[in-house]
C-alpha cells in the first residue's frame, strides 16, 4: 500500500471539525512535505515523525511522501497531527496494518524518543469521535479529559511502541547489536492488552507438555528467544511430533498457529531468512527479528 488514511480533528472554536490525514509514498528524490494549510507548528511534525518512527524501532523511508491534511480551507495547529500522520505512514509503507485506520480517531504530540505528550481540546474531540462513531486514541495524559465524554470510546496510549503493541501490528526491529531491540521486545508482554482466559489455557496447556508451567506465571505472555544458530525443525517442527518447537512455545491461538514474541538474537554475521508461519519471519541477518500477532 503506497497510500494510507487516517483520521484527526482540528480544534475551531468549541468544535473538533473532522481533518483526513492522506499519506502518500512515491518513488523520486527524498522528500517530507505536508500540504493542506498546516501552520508552523504542523509543518515541524515532520522531523518529529521521523525521528518517533526511528526511535520507537520503524524504518522510516527515505522516499518522496506528501501528506495531505484535508480539508484544505481549515487551518491546522498544534502538534496534535504528529499521531495521525505516523500511523499512516507506517500504514502507507506497510509496517502497520491499515484496513481497520477507518474505526480510529487519531490526536498526539511525539516526542523525539516516541513518547505521547498531551493535547488540547480532548473532550470537544472525543465528544465528535463519538458522533462520527469511532474510537478516540489519545495520550494517556488526556485520556482523563476524554472520558468525560458521555458514551465515548477513548483509548490512552503512552509511545508509539505501545499503539503498535495494542493493535497486535506487526513489529519490526532492525539495528545492530546494543541499540535496544532485545530490551523493547522483552517489555512488549507488559504492554500488550491482557490474554483472555482462552489464550491463558492454551498458553498453559503447551508449557505443561514440556514441564515448565507454573501457576505464578498463568496469564502472563510468553516470549521465546532462540539462538541464531537454531535449526529450522527446532523453529518450526520436524518428524517428531512429542517434542514442541519454538513457535509453538510462543504460540497462543493453535487454530491460526501464530506465535507472538519470537525473538532471534545473538546475531554476527548474516544468514539466510527462515519463513515460519504467515505473518512471522525470523532472520538472523544484522540483528533482524519480527514480532507478529493477530
């Protein structure tokens, strides 16, 4: 997908008027540039957005992008767009899943290391969210101000990491070794939203089988990280069906057969990709690992 949509409101008076954040990547000459009336402040987002995307683990791409704050004639303030113009870059070059952007209103500062900062005019936004019958996603430091709303649905977030978590996106880190992806990747169980009691037996019944279950540990996500060096039947199966492989370990839906938090690590030197199952690949190439939910 080279182009993305997301949704955000622009504060007129005590109205939150609806703005349609377009995101399109094209091939040419490197370039960030945003269009649609943008004021100063607006216009600083891009070197914002970079730098959150880049910190918080993305790729940012060194490609022609143009969004587009629409309608044109509303003037645009405040760093609010700094969310909604992320998350549909990340759409638009398909490290997030974009078919599920319509439901979600999108409205927060980024910090340079991909934290959330608050924003004004939560309530107006979530009061409007609610008419056009979608979910508010806000920082956590205005979600308070958003749940004033009556019947509104307002979700809190504190970093990009965490709405890539929430969503169960896809997520990958890429960097060479000490730059942090085995630390970010052993915090996403804590971020994650809670198992239900479904996932929490099927996660409990598969450490049984190995003798590793532990009543402390019920409910909590598991989060595998085999060596570089391991062989593709311990990843994915091999001829003897007794003994679990990797991503079943990790596993906690058997009926898609995903595996959630599957980290390769202790990567020095490339090798070839292995494909596990669709939507998760683990590659020993540079410190690569993908993390893959549903």
């Amino acid at each position: 997908m080279s182009l993305a949509i997301a949704h955000s409101r622009a504060l007129a008076g005590m109205q939150a008027e609806p703005v349609t954040v377009e995101l399109h990547v094209a091939n040419g000459n490197a370039s960030f540039n945003l269009v649609g009336l943008p004021e100063v402040e607006v216009r600083e987002s891009r070197d914002r957005v970079r730098a959150a995307i880049q910190t918080a683990g993305f790729e940012f791409p060194y490609r022609k992008l143009t969004a587009n704050l629409a309608p044109a004639e509303i003037p645009k303030e405040s760093g609010r767009f700094d969310l909604p113009i992320a998350i549909s870059l990340l759409a638009a070059t398909g490290q997030l899943p974009g078919k599920r952007l319509a439901e979600f209103e999108f409205a927060g500062e980024l910090g340079l290391n991909g934290d959330l900062r608050p924003v004004r005019g939560a309530l107006a936004m979530a009061l409007a969210a609610k008419s056009a019958n979608r979910v508010l996603i806000v920082p956590a430091a205005s979600a308070g101000e958003a749940a004033l709303a009556p019947g509104a649905q307002v979700l809190s977030a504190r970093s990009l990491l965490e709405i890539a978590a929430a969503g169960r996106h896809n997520l990958l880190l890429v960097g060479p070794p000490g730059t942090g992806k085995s630390m970010l990747a052993h915090r996403l169980p804590g971020i994650l939203p809670p198992m239900s009691e479904r996932e929490a037996i099927e996660s409990a019944a598969l450490r049984s089988l190995v003798g590793k279950f532990s009543a402390s540990e019920f409910g909590h996500r598991p989060i595998r990280a085999p060596h570089h060096s391991a062989s593709a039947a311990a990843l994915v199966g091999g001829v003897l069906i007794r003994k679990l492989f990797e991503t079943m370990h990790a596993n906690r839906d058997n009926e898609k057969n995903i595996s959630p938090y599957l980290e390769c690590r202790n990567v020095s030197k490339p090798s070839k990709s292995r494909s596990l199952t669709p939507g998760t690949t683990v590659s020993a190439s540079i410190g690569l690992a993908k993390f893959a939910s549903s």
